[in-house]
C-alpha cells in the first residue's frame, strides 16, 4: 500500500514536471508564465521537504534500533 508520504512526493513530482515542460511553452511576462513559476517552486519545495521528512524518519528509526 501507498504511504501518505509517497503520494504527495508523486504529486509534487508531477506538479514539477508538468511546470517545467510549461516553462518552455508559455510566453515571458505574461500572468500565467509568473502562475507557472510560482507552481514549479511549490513544487520543488513540496519534494524537499517530503525528502527532508522521510529522511529523518528513517534516521529516527535507525538510532532506536540502535538503542534497543
């Protein structure tokens, strides 16, 4: 099954994707290019810290195993 974590980080990759390709194809300066912008940085932000979050967990679960 899908955890919550890899859904959104598919999501982010997607919302990614499709606004890089779209950079490309919109024209500069017009209100939909600047909408795409600000898509492909919620984006990447979205996959770092969906990243950031997995990672930490898997340090977190590490170091208890190492306690026990």
């Amino acid at each position: 099954m899908i955890g919550v974590e890899e859904a959104v980080f598919k999501i982010a990759v997607w919302i990614t994707i499709v606004s890089g390709a779209l950079m490309f194809v919109l024209e500069p300066k017009t209100p939909s290019f600047v909408i795409n912008i600000g898509s492909l940085i919620v984006g990447i932000i979205l996959m770092g810290v969906i990243a950031l979050s997995i990672r930490l967990q898997n340090t977190g679960e590490k170091d208890d195993s190492q306690i026990s």
